[in-house]
C-alpha cells in the first residue's frame, strides 16, 4: 500500500495541537514530527496510507480553523522518495 506524509502549518500552537488530534483520531496515521520556526509558525507532519493521510489532512485544517488559527499551508506528498524521508526525519 502506497505511503504518504501529510503537513499542516498553522500560525499558532494550538492549531496545531487541535490539527494533530484530529488527524490521528480520523484517519491510521501516525504523527511523525512537529516543527516549530519561531514567531508561532508549527508544522504538524504525519505519515500513513495515501487515503488516509488525505483524510486525516482535510480534518486536521477543519480542526485548526475552527479554534480560529490561521493555516499557513496544507501538503501531501505520496511516495515520498526515500532521501527526502532521511533528510527529512534523520534516518
């Protein structure tokens, strides 16, 4: 089954917290990571099957607006290639 990752970036923490429950309460994801740049940018990264991911991305930015946070970004990149995924999470 075809993985993939989903990003939310919201400009606030508590979105992305809201964003990442949702996320993994809708959908077979796993939360990979969460990063933060400074001035309450978050980006909230989660993995899973390519359906699942889509889904638990729509759910999640739902969930942020809905606590009033701006979503800066929404992203999902099926198959992502395996140096990106070293890059990305340090493997």
């Amino acid at each position: 089954m075809p993985s993939a990752i989903g990003m939310i970036e919201t400009l606030g923490f508590i979105g992305a917290v809201e964003a990442a429950d949702a996320m993994t309460k809708t959908a077979a994801v796993t939360i990979e990571k969460y990063e933060t740049i400074g001035n309450g940018y978050t980006t909230t990264i989660v993995r899973g099957d390519v359906g699942a991911v889509t889904a638990a991305v729509e759910a999640g930015k739902a969930a942020a607006e809905r606590v009033g946070e701006k979503i800066i970004a929404v992203h999902i990149i099926a198959n992502l290639d395996p140096e990106v995924d070293r890059v990305i999470f340090r493997k």
